[in-house]
C-alpha cells in the first residue's frame, strides 16, 4: 500500500512539474526515486519557467 501511495506523490510531482513548465517525466521518476516531498520542495524553490 504504501508503495502505490509513494508512486501517486510521484505522479502528482510529475503534474506539478508540468504545471511550472518543467519536465514531468523527469522530476516524476526523480521523486520516485529519491522523495516526493523533496522534489516538490526543490520545484518550490526553483523559478517558474511558464510565461
């Protein structure tokens, strides 16, 4: 169960990654990999690259 939950986090980092003009495949496997909660933190401090 808790693996599942780990992979949705990562789906949704993919998404919000997405979402801030950044690779989502990408940070997706990179918050599989190491953490969810990192890589949604990183993507906070990064700069947005919508414009």
């Amino acid at each position: 169960m808790e693996i599942l939950i780990w992979l949705g986090l990562a789906v949704a980092i993919g998404y919000f990654a997405k979402e801030r003009g950044r690779s989502p495949l990408g940070w997706g496997l990179a918050a599989a990999v190491f953490s969810p909660l990192l890589a949604f933190i990183v993507l906070l401090i990064l700069k947005n690259n919508r414009r």
